[in-house]
C-alpha cells in the first residue's frame, strides 16, 4: 500500500473576525497550504472539506478555481477534521489519488453551543430541562475522576496556564494573555469543578493539509511528514458519554478515544513511549487530563506528579498543546484537528520557533473527542 | 390556592403520583437480553431486538458523579425562568438499573459527595405565564428528600388552561 505524507499546511489564525466569511478563512488556509507544498490547486486531484455552521462547505471551489476536482463534504462533530485527514489520506493509500487536500473551517456565534436535543437523538425534555449542555459531561467526568484517581483542583489550572502560556508564544492563536494557575482558580465556576478559563470556546478560523504519495513527495519537499494511522471509533454500550440520559451498570467501558488510541498505535506500529509530542482534545482542563492517560501517555493518577512536575511543558518529557490546544485557540470545529496536525507537522520539521520543543522530535500524536461520544486519532512521524 | 402542575413530557415518570402508583422514573427493558434502558426504548442498543417492556425503575441510589450548572443554558433548547437560579446535575446508580442523568435538589457542590444516598423526586424547573408549574425528575439526597405528602397536596392537571 502506498504512504501518505503531508507536504504543505496552511492555518487561518483562530479567534474573531468580524465580516469575514469562513469561506474566506478556509480559501486563506488553502492556499496557505498549496504555496507551502509548492503546488497549485488545479493539481489537487481531490480532497474532503469538514465544517459544522457551513452546510456546503465544498463550495469553496467557488473560491479556489472551479477545476472539477472531487471535493467531499465531511462531518463527525468535533472529531470532523480527524475524518477530513482520514480520507484524504485513504485516497492517497488506496492509489485513487496522488495529491489530495483536507480542509476545515468553521465561524461559530459566541457563547455555549446550542441546538436541538433532536439532532443528537434524544427527546426535547432533555433540552427543556437544562440537561442537553455538553459541558455537564465535562464537570461530572472530571469530578469523578479527580475524585478516583487523586487529581486536585490546583492541576486542572496548571493545565490552563500552561495552554494559554503557549498561546501567548503563538501568534495565530485566539486567547493570548498569560494567566497565572491562581487567576485560573480566581475565575467563576461554569461547571463544577470547571471554571471559566479552564473552558475553550467555540470561536472562527481554517485549517488545511496537501498531502501526496509518499514516494513523490521529495519533488515538493525535503521534510515530508508521514501519516502512520488514522482511526476513528465511537462510542460502545457502557461508556460514560457526554449526552446520555443513562448508561448501563456493570463493569466500566473504555471510552471511544481509549479505542481509537489503541488502534492506532497497532496500525502505526508505534507505541505510545515513542510519542514525542502530543496535540489532545482540551476542551477544557480536565479534558487533557484524562486523555493523557486515555491515550496512553500515562496511568490514570500520574498526571498529578507529572503536571507538577512540569513534564508537559514545552520543554518537558512529554510536550501537551504546544500551540495553545483548544484553550488557548478556541474550537472552531471543522479545522480543529487540522489545526493540530499543523502544530505537530511544524515541530517535527523543527520549526515552530519560539514553540519548537528540544531535540528532534520524530513522532507527533493528535486526538479529537466529542458528541455524540466520538474520538479520532492522527500519528505522524518524520 | 392549589398550584398547578404538569409533567415535562408523557412516559417520563408516573403521572401524577400517588399513594398507589408512587414516583417512578418510566424504564423499558429488553425482552430479548434484558437491558434496562431511559427513558424507555423500543429498540435495544445491545441485542438490536424491538421488543421491549415497561419497567418502573427504583427511586433510591446513589451519587456516581456530579456537577453545577452556573449560568442560563442558552435557549432554546432550555426553557427555564429568565431569572436563573444555578442547578446541579449528577448521575445516579440505581443498583442492577442503570445509571440516570437528572437535576438535583441540591444547588451547593460542597453538600454533595460522591456516593451519597439518592431519592427520586419532582421539582418545578419552570413555571408557565398561567402560573402552572412544569414538573421535571430530580433526586434529591435523602436527609434533605421532600415527602411524597407534600407533593400530594398540590392538584395535578392533564393540560394548561
């Protein structure tokens, strides 16, 4: 089977732009993406586009030049971009393609997200009564877990201030003002014990990846980077999700990103102790927590010790969100985890300035999670 | 004056409760693999089979997890009063059930624990123009659980007038 590897990735900075359409964003972010493979779009041979507020999102060739290529909606919630890359990949793997795209963009109104509990399936009590908000989920799992496995409020607000002290070294990031772990713990409680800063929004920008047939590649770049696996896995009976009126008793079921992580690994053949850096779904503090140790980065506990310790740091033994994660960016959806996959693919060419992390890295890791209970996995390496 | 009441939704919970059909969160079972399942489902999510029967599920538990709710969620989809009062929300394990997202009676984190004693109840979440209050499960835990007396007192309707 032929390899995929990214070439060129173009990110519209995240954050508020007022008047300026996410097709924009994402027509910026392609061409971001196109000048830094050295290709033009009427070579894109095909490609998948992922955004949750544009309904028909691959009405971006309106912008980019109308060439006839196969440009495929694509959407799985917060996880959209990690299907995105999926399958731009798989078209590559598959011999269907030689040079593909993946896009996300997305322009989301300010506050919480809202909808219909219909879309999720669940009857419209659950929304009337002020249960439908998935920052419930949030609050209660990390509750349970600090409560479990001895994780203290202090850690979840080194987690922020430490997203958002990335942020600040990133000039395309949305919330780029340093807080203090204390400023963190000084902000109101959302959802106990989650407070303000400690949440990501939802908020406006584009991300998008070129990729090519491995063995072309050396006729765009010295510095390919390999996607070693892609999985994608939702959630199974017994799981603590977000949006479930019940869930069954027994015996505790791994969450989809514990599946995902693991087939992934399997596929990449990598295992998590390769890892050098890693991109994980911060939607909030908590969030990282515990996929540190859903992903295999750590046991379940750990993450006291090693967040005290500073191992996630920019310089630490394990890099988390070196460009801010959804803390310090915000989420818009569609590009979300391509906004990842472009943090890792510059530290892995070594040149993510004052962000780039020691040594040489070879191995990057991203991760997705969101409703309806879905989690999608990138590894990549040099 | 009596106050009057109306569920949020029908087959949620026994409506309106009394002395011989008491407060219980409406459940299906599977007849096939027998799944318990809420609200009730007509089609089982672990054997697929669309055959199923209603099962009243317990009224006690206990706390797995918990959270607040400190700001109006936007709405719609909520349609609770204007002037917000924070809520709290956890899961609840009734034993060999399942375990059921619900609000709770108790607004403060710090009086919650995990593991504490739950007891199934009704608060009013919202009250309508016409005065009519709109009914919604809780639990509530039990030193603090509202007697089923009180809640007998008030005059249930089938619609709003």
């Amino acid at each position: 089977m032929t390899e995929a590897v990214i070439i060129g990735v173009g990110l519209h900075p995240f954050g508020r732009f007022p008047g300026k359409p996410a097709m924009d964003m994402g027509a910026d972010a392609v061409r971001l993406a196109l000048a830094d493979a050295g290709v033009t779009w009427p070579q894109i041979q095909g490609g998948y586009v992922g955004s949750f507020e544009v309904a028909n999102p691959d009405a971006i060739v309106g912008k980019l030049g109308l060439t006839g290529v196969p440009l495929r909606g694509v959407f799985n919630g917060c996880a959209t971009a990690g299907t995105a890359v999926a399958l731009a990949a798989r078209a590559i793997e598959t011999g269907e393609h030689d040079l593909t795209i993946a896009i996300g963009l997305d322009k989301h109104p300010r506050g919480a997200f809202a909808a219909d509990p219909s879309v999720a399936g669940i009857p419209s009590w659950y929304g009337q009564t002020g249960l439908f908000l998935t920052t419930h989920f949030f609050g209660m799992k990390i509750n349970r877990y600090m409560h479990d496995h001895g994780i203290s409020h202090e850690t979840l607000a080194r987690v922020a201030s430490k997203n958002f002290r990335n942020a600040a070294g990133n000039e395309k990031a949305w919330r780029r003002t340093p807080l203090t772990p204390e400023e963190v713990l000084a902000s109101p409680v959302l959802n106990y014990p989650l407070r303000q800063y400690m949440y990501c929004g939802p908020d406006e920008g584009a991300a998008a990846l070129v990729l090519c047939r491995a063995d072309q590649a050396h006729k765009y770049t010295s510095t390919p980077v390999r996607i070693r696996s892609t999985s994608l896995r939702s959630r199974r009976l017994g799981a603590f999700e977000v949006q479930s009126p019940s869930f069954p008793v027994g015996e505790p079921v791994e969450s989809p990103t514990v599946d995902a992580s693991r087939e992934a690994y399997e596929r990449a053949g990598i295992g998590p102790e390769d890892v050098d850096v890693a991109q994980l779904q911060d939607t909030d503090a908590g969030s990282e927590i515990i996929h540190m140790a859903e992903n295999g980065l750590c046991k379940d506990g750990e993450q006291e010790r090693l967040i005290a310790e500073g191992a996630t740091e920019i310089g630490g033994r394990l890099p988390v969100n070196t460009d801010g994660g959804l803390l310090g960016n915000g989420e818009p959806i569609g590009a979300s985890g391509l906004r990842q996959i472009h943090e890792i693919v510059l530290q892995l060419r070594g040149t993510a300035g004052t962000r780039q992390i020691p040594g040489t890295p070879r191995v990057g890791y991203t991760h997705l999670y969101g409703a309806p209970g879905v989690s999608a996995v990138t590894i990549l390496s040099t | 004056m009596t106050t009057r009441q109306l569920p949020v939704a029908e087959g949620l919970f026994t409506w309106p409760p009394s002395e011989s059909e008491p407060l219980r969160l409406i459940g299906s079972e599977c007849t096939a693999c027998g799944l318990v399942s809420f609200p009730a489902a007509s089609d089982c999510v672990r054997c697929a089979s669309d055959e199923s029967k209603i099962r009243l599920l317990a009224d006690r538990g206990t706390l797995w997890t918990y959270t607040t709710q400190n700001f109006r969620p936007p709405s719609p989809p909520y349609d609770g009063p204007e002037t917000f009062e924070p809520y709290s929300v956890g899961y609840v394990e009734l034993a060999g059930e399942l375990l059921v997202e619900a609000r709770l009676t108790e607004p403060d984190p710090e009086k919650l624990r995990i593991g504490q004693a739950m007891r199934l109840t009704l608060v009013p979440y919202a009250v309508r123009d016409d005065g009519t209050e709109v009914m919604t499960f809780a639990f509530a835990p039990v030193e603090e659980s509202i007697p089923v007396e009180e809640l007998a007192q008030t005059e249930p309707v089938e619609e709003a007038s």
